[in-house]
C-alpha cells in the first residue's frame, strides 16, 4: 500500500465535527428525526467516546423513506435515461474523491479500520465502482432474440423500483457503492438501512449525493436496529427487492420477511468459513506468504471473504510456521489514525468479545499457536492481538465457525483430496483460494472446490467487472459487481409483437 503523511490533528477534529452532524435519517432532501424513536450513541472503537448520537428510524421513518423514494421513481429520476444517470453517478464519484480525506477518516472514526486501508482501498473501491457502472449504463443494451415471420420481439429490462438496502458494519462505504452503483444504474430507487455500529459515511453519502444533484428521494438512508428498522424495511409492501450483507442468520430473517409481504425479490451476501490450500508441489511459500498473510489479517479479520483455515502439505510445516509468525511482525496493531498502523480495534466490545472467547476456547484446547510478535501503538479494549492455531481439529469450533477476527486455523496434509474434502466440509461457500504452479492441479481444485469465488495466487475477490458471491449458507439471490449484478436489481419484460 502506498505509504501515508501524518494526519493532522486538525483534519481528526473536522472529522469529529461532522460525525457528529449525522445524526438522524436522510429521508428525500433532508435529515429528520422522530422524537419518539430511540437514540444511538456511536461509539469510535479504538478510543470508545462517543463520536455521534444518531436518532435511530422507526417503523414510520422507513414508510416515509419508502414513500420518498417511489415519489422519486414518478419525479425527475424516473424520467432520466441511462446518460442522465450515468452522469449523476459520475458527479457523486467525482465528489467523493474531491472529499476523500474526509470519508477515509469518517470509516476509520466509525468502524476503527487504519487511515492506510481506508485512504488506498476503500476510497478508491467507491470511486470505481460508481464509476464502472457509470459506464455500464451507457453501454449495456437489451436483447431482441431471432424473428419470426409476422413477428418483432424484445428482451427488456426495467428497474424494480423501490430497492431496500441493508449493510454490514465492516466495510459500509465500499459494499454501499457496490450496491447503489448498478441498483441507481438500472434506474431504481434506494432505501438504506446502514449497520447499527456504521451509519456515518452511509448518511454522509446519502447527504452528498443531494447536494451535487441526485433528486430528492432517490437515496434514502434509515438508521436503526434490525428489529424496527430492518424489519419494516423486510415486511414493506411498496419495496420491490432487498439486497443484503450481513450473517447468514439475518439473512434467513429477510427470507421469512419476504414470504410473509409481497414475495419481494431478495439477495443475500452473507457469512464464509474460507479455506486457502498450498498445493502439493509447492517447495517455498516465501512467493505466496504475504496474500496468505494478508488474507488473515486484513481489517482485523472483519472481512467475509477472509482466509480462516489453511491446508499446507506436510513438507512445509516448518516453513509455514516460521514464515507466518515472521509476517505478522510486520502488521502494527494500533490508532488506526497513526499511518503505520495496519490491524486496528474491532468494531466494538461485543465483537471484540466474542472474537476473544473463540480465542480462549481453541485455546483451552490447542496449545500449538503463535501470537503476533508486532508492536501495539496505544491502548483500546478491542484490540485483538492476531493468533495461529495449528493441526486444528476438524470439529473444534475454530476450523467450522467464522470467527470474524484476526484468527488462522491451520492443518497440514498428506493427500490434496483429503485438504479438498476438508475445505467442502462447511455449510459455508463464499471464497477459496490456491496457492501454486501446477496448471492442471489448480484447475482439477477449482473444480472441486465448492464456492463462489476462487482466487489463484492472490488474495482478492477479483476487480469490479468480476461477480462476486457465494454458494450454500453463503448466500443467493445475485452477484455483486459485474455486469451480473444488473439482474437483482431489474425485472426483465418480453414483448412479442404480432406485425
């Protein structure tokens, strides 16, 4: 990553300042509270003061939002073609980056990620994909299939028309432009319901986007807890689909929210327990270990698509012990302000505590770890000091459940399809990667490894133009990024016309 100046003391105090100014949901053009409803205190995780008290949306505040919305759809947004909202999407990319100290330093205020991360990843993540979908828009076209005689016939597609958005507190501006680039570049509306711990760049997003143009209505944002907010956001009537992230069991909620309204249209992107396998003919793994090191360790581990288990071959157990515990000195933990930083709190004392009791449970089992040797910049009661476990029992909770922390399991193997049948053996299937050289073994492997998306020799999920999401308990229902992406957020209409 590109290495940072020192942030000045006076750019954390503007930040604090506007933290503290989104306080409420953005319903159609403004801010607005209900006196009525409860009120949040948003808590910076590494210094745990309270940075923001936001009035948390009722079950009213989500009808008016949706009201808003499909106001908009018949308003000026409706009547825009794919330029005009091409152009929209460019100005609020154009205007984030004119801005982006400003929503770097807000991510990493909310969610506690190091300004490193958030000034060269999830900045310029937001920007290219509204950008990219910008672009989609103008040149992605409609179908018309073989004639007939005496026949004209057309594939179309057409907005949904009120799209309900539900976000996950990891990385809140990066998944909201994931979801609002192609939902706005399909002609749709937006309701949002951030993560109860991140609503901050969420709703100066939503703030942004009015002040450089969006009609009023198109991008609302709804902060508040899953059972009021997120449930009337599920049960409504008038909101056409629902694209979430989140844990797998949120996501059945949705489910059974859909079945019990108007059998709306729902995409889920939910939990990964994602294994990583050295291949067989690997000597060295120095080419490979920071992508694995990287993998574990990103974002304190709050990432789904996180590399939790590893299977190495048993002829590089002493490498890959000595390799990684030698990685991990290189990832400060830390101010996420302090530019040297790269491991940062968790997101806040529930989670922190939830990440340590994993912790503590592998180890009352497993004395066979390395904790990270890295030095710690400051004090926070949710810094986690990341750990390794090795030969990791299959059925202990740390190899089958996603910890969402800074936690590797490792188990050497003897047979790939032994390594293989373990990495399958989870109700999980978001991300897998391989390590190696051997043309036909990573192509065998990437057959028979059963999720959405497999990284070779990285650690990724690919870049904008690559679909992205998983299989089993991991979610269904849609891609994000891509071209596929359009399809949960348009309704495809055929029409056959007799000439």
């Amino acid at each position: 990553m590109k290495p940072l100046s020192p942030i000045e003391p006076s750019e954390i105090d503007k930040i604090r300042k506007v933290a503290a100014s989104l306080n409420a949901s953005w319903i159609g053009d403004r801010m607005t509270a209900d006196a009525s409803a409860e009120t949040r205190q948003i808590m910076a995780p590494f210094g745990g003061e309270i940075i923001a008290e936001v009035s948390f949306a009722s079950e009213n505040q989500v009808d008016l939002a949706v009201k808003a919305a499909a106001a908009a759809l018949k308003g000026p947004w409706g009547a825009l073609q794919g330029d005009g909202r091409a152009a929209l999407l460019r100005a609020l990319a154009d205007a984030i980056e004119e801005r982006g100290l400003e929503f770097a330093l807000l991510e990493s205020l909310d969610v506690g990620k190091p300004i490193l991360h958030t000034v060269n990843d999830d900045v310029p993540t937001t920007l290219g994909v509204l950008r990219w979908y910008a672009s989609l828009v103008e040149t992605a076209y409609d179908l018309s299939p073989s004639r007939r005689k005496g026949v004209v016939s057309q594939i179309i597609r057409e907005p949904r028309g009120v799209v309900g958005i539900v976000l996950p507190w990891n990385y809140p501006l990066t998944t909201l432009a994931l979801k609002i680039g192609p939902a706005l570049a399909a002609g749709n509306t937006i309701v949002c319901k951030p993560a109860d711990d991140t609503p901050l760049t969420t709703l100066r997003l939503a703030e942004l986007a009015f002040e450089i143009g969006f009609p009023a209505g198109v991008i609302n944002v709804v902060p508040g807890s899953g059972a009021v907010a997120g449930k009337a956001l599920g049960l409504h009537g008038s909101v056409a689909a629902i694209n979430f992230t989140g844990s797998t069991a949120t996501g059945r909620r949705f489910l059974r929210y859909a079945a019990d309204s108007n059998l709306k249209e729902i995409s889920l992107e939910c939990g990964g327990k994602n294994p990583a396998i050295i291949l067989p003919e690997v000597r060295s793994i120095e080419r490979y270990a920071d992508d694995i090191t990287t993998g574990f360790l990103m974002n304190s581990g709050q990432l789904c698509s996180s590399i939790s288990r590893l299977m190495a071959p048993a002829h590089l157990e002493d490498e890959v012990r000595s390799v990684l515990a030698a990685r991990m000195k290189d990832w400060q933990i830390g101010d996420p302000f302090d530019t040297a930083t790269r491991i940062g709190p968790l997101v806040s004392d529930i989670h922190a505590a939830k990440v340590r009791g994993a912790i503590d449970g592998e180890k009352s089992r497993n004395n066979d770890l390395i904790v990270s040797q890295a030095g710690v910049v400051g004090h926070s009661e949710r810094l986690v000091e990341p750990v390794v476990f090795f030969d990791v029992d299959e059925q202990s909770e740390a190899w089958t459940e996603e910890i969402f922390g800074p936690v590797l399991s490792v188990r050497f193997y003897d047979d790939l399809a032994d390594a293989t049948r373990s990495a399958n053996d989870t109700p999980y299937g978001l991300s897998a990667y391989l390590f190696g050289s051997d043309p036909d073994a990573i192509r065998q492997a990437s057959i028979d490894l059963d999720a959405g998306f497999i990284a070779v020799n990285a650690f990724c999920e690919g870049d904008f133009t690559t679909p992205f999401g998983g299989f089993k308990t991991s979610g269904f229902g849609g891609k994000d990024k891509g071209i596929h992406s359009l399809d949960q957020y348009s309704r495809t209409k055929s029409v056959w016309w007799a000439t």
